[in-house]
C-alpha cells in the first residue's frame, strides 16, 4: 500500500522555503539531487533539526502538559479541553499529543533525508569534517524524535510506524512505514543510529573544546551516549520480553553511564543553583550532556534563541518595580503540594525561630507564598496571582529574571509571545544519567554499587542515605528532576508496568501507582489579616452576602498626591479602586503601607504573601477518579491517523 504523507511534505516545504541556502537552476527551483556541495549547505540544512525540535510544540511547552497526568505540576491557567491528560482518560483527540506525533515525523523526514544523501556521497567520495558532522547529528535527530514518539506511542506487543529510508532498494517510494511489531524493534533502531551518531559526532575533551561559541549548543559523542543509556532503561520496562530476546538492558545502562564518567569526564556540577544561573560562563559544565542553550536577547531580537519554556513558567501577571519595570510570562504550569511536601522531606536544619531551612534543592526548584525573591533588580514576597491557584511557582529557570534591566542587558528578550530567558536548558545531564546507574545497580545487585544517589544528594547539601532503597532512588528522581523535560510521568508508568511482570521493585511500584491513581493537592489560601492599608473586614464593599469575598485579592499602587504619599489599593477586577489611605511609606518588598513606623492591618487573599492557607485538591479536576490499566504507558493514536492508514496500523486499547 503506497500514500503520501507528512513524512515527506515537510522537507519539501523546508527546502522550498529555504531556497537562498540551495544551489539553484535557471527557472530558479531547488534541485534537491544537486546539493551538499559545500560545507555552507551542510549547516544550512541542519538548522532546520534544532530550530523544528526546540520549538514551541515539543520541547518548548506542549510536550510538558502531559505531566499535569503526575502530581508535580498542575494548569496555572484554565484548560478544560486538556484535564483528560490529567485524569489519565486521554483518548485520540488530544490536540497536542496528535500535534506532537506529526511534528516529530515531519522533521524525523529531514533527517532521514539528510542521512540518505550524505551517506550516498560518502560511498563515492570521503565528507569534510562539517559534512561528517551533520551526517551525525542527522543520527542523532532521527533517533531523538523516533524515541520520542516510541516510548510515548508504543507497546511492547505493539510498536510505532518506522521504517529507514536507506532500507528501501530503489529509494523512499512514499510507502506508508510499517508499524513495529513490538516498541522493542523501535528501540533497536533507535540505538542503532544513537551508535552511528557517537561515530560520527566530534568529542574534543569538552564541550567548549568541541564547538567554538557560535555552534555550542550542537549534539556530541556524550549526547548520543547518553540517549543510548535512557533508551536501555526505557527498553527494560517490558522485562518478559528483553528476557525472550536475550537483552540485558540494565548491564548496557551500567556499562554506558561508566563510560560517560570514565572516558568523557562527565560527573556532577559542585553547585545544583550553578546548573540554572544566566552566565554564559556557568553554561557548559561537565553535568551537561545534551542542551537547549537560550541567549535571552543578547542578539538583539525580540524572539531570541532557546527554550520558551523556561519563561512561560513565570507568573502570568509578573510583578512590577519602582522605577515601572514589567516582566510577565505565561503562568501555564504551577508546583503542586505534593512536590513540595517531597522535597521538603530533605529539610534538616531550622533557624534561630524554629522554621525549617529550606535545603538548596527545594530553594532553587519553589518559589512559595512569602519567599523574597529578586526580580528585575528588586526583591519582591511571592504571592500566586495568576488564573488558577496553586500557591507556588517554578523557581528554576529564574534567574535571567533577577537582573536590574534585565531586557536591556540582553537576559530576556523584549517579546512576551516567546520568552527564552538566557539558561542552559537541559535536556539531559549527568544527573539523571546517575540515576539511571543506581536503577540499574538496585536491579543487578540489589544496591547503589557506585554511590549515585547519595553523591547527589551531598551536592545539595542534604543528609546521606544509609543503604539507598527502590524509594530513595523515587525520591531523588523526582526531586532532582522535577520540571526537566526527564518525563517524571513515564518514570511512573514504567515503574508500574515492570511491577506488573513480576519484577520485584520494593516501595517503589506502590509510590509509583499510587500518584498515578490519585489526584494532586494544592494550597489555597484564606482572607487573613496582614500588615498594609486600613480596610474594613465586616464591610459590604469587602464581602457578599453570603459572607465570601468579592475579589481574590487587592493591590496597592503609590501615588503622590498634594506632597503626600497615598496607597490607592484596587480589586484585580477591572482596577476597580476600593480604598485610598496616606502613608509614610511603602514596604518595597511586601507592599504594606507604613504609618507612623508601623505597618496598618488590613484584610487579603492572593496577594497576601503571609496568608494562612490549607492544602487542597486541585479544583479543576477533583473527578474522575484516576484509573490505570497496563496499556495507559502509550498515548492513543489519532482517528486521523489510523483512517488514513487504511487499517494497517492497530490502535493502542484501554
């Protein structure tokens, strides 16, 4: 059976739009047959693997509101159409998984065009040093986006469409690629070209001694190695039938991870804040293995380089400083209070009060109610103020925020649409690598042979583990991990369905099923009393009928007015002004109005940094219950998908 589809279309629209970087005929058409004449086309070309994967509907956002189906992270923002994704009762619909689907395959397509060509003119005539190069990432991409979509879409009696070009005789036909008979065979091929990448990825003893700064941010040999270790450790999940095909998945995860620390140098960062700061010169530790680096807007465009989702994290209102300055992102997704309570497990000192010391991880990871933070030169308490409330925000991208004229001095960009605050996005890091060893070791040995867990959590300055068990290792991958693109989500569901074929997982299988089977917890917090402008609590102006409040929460604006300073507080809704009062002075971190030296109670919510609160369940979707079934590890093929493949492809059944 034989039909054209978007693998190809794509390519054809990359190359069409792409003219300027192709060698062209009289009537002004690209000649694809006639290309890879020189090194300039070669890094034309694979421009357009980095820019297609780091956009917006993978890597930059969409990907991620599949996590809302874990406990760590909820919707900042009201998005009913997708809390299927949430309470796991997905079907074939879901706008972004079908979108994610597509995109991978179409740019796979230039991939696997890229590898066709190069390989044909490396069997007639030896490539340069650039051609080889992208000859390698071309490698390297194929197998990202074929993983991607294998461990997401696929089953282990059931894989997902691929099939190489380079194995049709007479060259890819547009025949519809077969879907695999098992994720396993997927696997496979995605290893294989992971292989073929280390080969023909450059290592030069680091990264920056690899890639000059215009091209660092390119994968490597330590990038395919690396995937090639989380591909073992995804492939172990169907453990029957690595048993039948004699795979021992856990040894190659083992045999790799020493590799990368043995012959490449690679360990762990000293400082876990170091791995998000906004300085070029923090960027390219040996933690790092593959990366998303974002400029900010120090080349001076409004739509910079890098990972949007690193500033669409940040408050959808933002906060604004003295002298005017505005900084507001998407507020998409928000920490929930089931991993915050996680990672404060690791809080072990207190102060001179009695409060828990936050440990750095935490520090670093949660912004709650109440912490001071700096923002755009200034410190600011954090309140939730955004659609939905949480009562946290993620804390780890943020740096390129704290900045005095941030915009100016090239950490952000001037665009709201596309924030890509300046960070070293990480993809994949030593880190997670070291966990994936210590997995592998509590399988093969029943223990951390090599200390992995331990050596993270010293690096953070938490309290070492006697005999690290299956839920320590569920502990640090999800505290250390927690709002990275590592899918603590899959993490679940692979834990749960090695459990099911028997393989023995101690605590780790119930933790496992039971965020998969529950639903998240929030923190609401209440009308309390806080130090700020006069207002009266009982008042009708405040208050319902029924008692509950008008508005969320209110906010101050300082005026000048006759010599005098006056604090004009506003409801959030439509700025409505509900009390005006003079003051002395305004607190430049919390707001309060100061009179007197003394700071005037007055009744919030939202915006009151100090605000008792109580956990919750996430309001938006307290229903349905939450239910696995062994075959919820894939995501549903589209309708549209299945129909044009006139029934050759099965769909995946819950």
């Amino acid at each position: 059976m034989k039909k054209i589809v978007f693998f190809v279309l794509p390519l054809l629209f990359c190359l069409g739009a792409c003219s300027e970087f192709l060698d062209t005929k009289s009537m002004g058409a690209a000649n694809v047959n006639n290309y890879f004449n020189n090194d300039q086309e070669a890094i034309d070309i694979v421009k357009i693997l980095y820019s297609d994967t780091a956009d917006e509907a993978r890597w930059g956002r969409d990907i991620f509101w599949e996590q809302c189906g874990a406990n760590d992270v909820v919707f900042g923002r009201t998005y009913p159409e997708l809390y299927p994704l949430s309470t796991l009762t997905m079907g074939t619909t879901e706008k972004y998984q079908n979108w994610i689907y597509s995109k991978c395959y179409s740019t796979m397509a230039t991939a696997q065009w890229v590898i066709v060509h190069l390989e044909e003119k490396k069997a007639k005539t030896k490539l340069t040093e650039i051609e080889t190069r992208t000859l390698g990432e071309a490698y390297f991409f194929r197998a990202l986006l074929h993983f991607t979509i294998a461990y997401r879409h696929g089953l282990g009696d059931l894989g997902v469409p691929f099939k190489p070009w380079e194995e049709y005789e007479d060259g890819y036909n547009n025949e519809i690629p077969p879907q695999q008979p098992s994720v396993i065979d997927n696997y496979m091929y995605i290893l294989s070209d992971f292989k073929k990448a280390e080969e023909y990825l450059p290592w030069n003893g680091s990264i920056e001694a690899t890639y000059g700064r215009a091209d660092i941010g390119r994968a490597h040999k330590v990038s395919a190695i690396a995937y090639q270790a989380k591909v073992w450790a995804y492939m172990a999940t169907w453990d029957i039938i690595c048993k039948e095909r004699n795979l021992e998945p856990w040894k190659e995860v083992e045999t790799l991870v020493n590799r990368l620390e043995n012959e490449f140098g690679r360990g762990l960062n000293p400082s876990f804040s170091q791995l998000w700061s906004s300085e070029f010169e923090d960027f390219w530790n040996k933690e790092c293995c593959f990366s998303f680096p974002a400029a900010g807007g120090t080349f001076g465009t409004s739509q910079a380089s890098g990972i949007v989702f690193a500033g669409i994290v940040l408050d959808y209102s933002g906060w604004v400083t003295t002298d005017g300055q505005n900084y507001s992102g998407w507020g998409q997704f928000k920490p929930t209070a089931d991993i915050y309570n996680e990672m404060a497990k690791d809080n072990h000192e207190v102060d001179e009060n009695g409060k828990p010391i936050k440990n750095e991880r935490l520090a670093k990871s949660i912004l709650e109610y109440g912490d001071v933070f700096p923002f755009l030169g200034e410190y600011f308490a954090y309140t939730d103020m955004s659609n939905v409330e949480a009562g946290f925000q993620i804390n780890k991208y943020m740096d390129a925020f704290k900045h005095d004229q941030a915009v100016a001095k090239g950490y952000i960009p001037t665009s709201l649409n596309r924030c890509t605050p300046r960070v070293n996005f990480h993809m994949i890091r030593f880190a997670e690598l070291m966990l994936f060893r210590a997995e592998a070791c509590l399988h093969l040995y029943g223990t951390d042979k090599y200390g992995d867990i331990n050596a993270i959590r010293r690096r953070s300055g938490l309290v070492e583990k006697t005999n690290p068990s299956w839920a320590d290792l569920y502990h640090e991958r999800r505290c250390e991990l927690a709002f990275e693109m590592t899918d603590h989500l899959h993490d679940l569901k692979r834990w749960v369905v090695t459990g099911e074929q028997g393989v023995n997982l101690g605590a780790l299988y119930d933790l496992a099923y039971t965020e998969l089977t529950t639903h998240p917890t929030t923190r609401q917090t209440q009308w309390s009393p806080v130090k700020g402008i006069v207002t009266d609590k009982d008042g009708n102006v405040m208050y319902n009928e029924d008692g509950t409040p008008v508005f969320d929460y209110l906010y101050c604006r300082p005026v000048e007015k006759g010599g005098k300073l006056v604090c004009e507080y506003f409801a959030n809704e439509g700025d409505r002004k509900m009390t005006s009062v003079e003051v002395d002075s305004v607190d430049p971190v919390y707001g309060y109005g100061v009179k007197d030296g003394k700071f005037i109670p007055y009744y919030a919510r939202r915006n009151n940094p100090g605000a008792e609160w109580k956990e919750v369940p996430y309001p938006a979707y307290e229903t349905p219950v939450k239910e696995w079934k062994t075959n919820k590890i894939a995501f549903k093929y589209s309708d549209t998908e299945i129909t044009a493949s006139g029934g050759v492809y099965k769909q995946v059944e819950y």
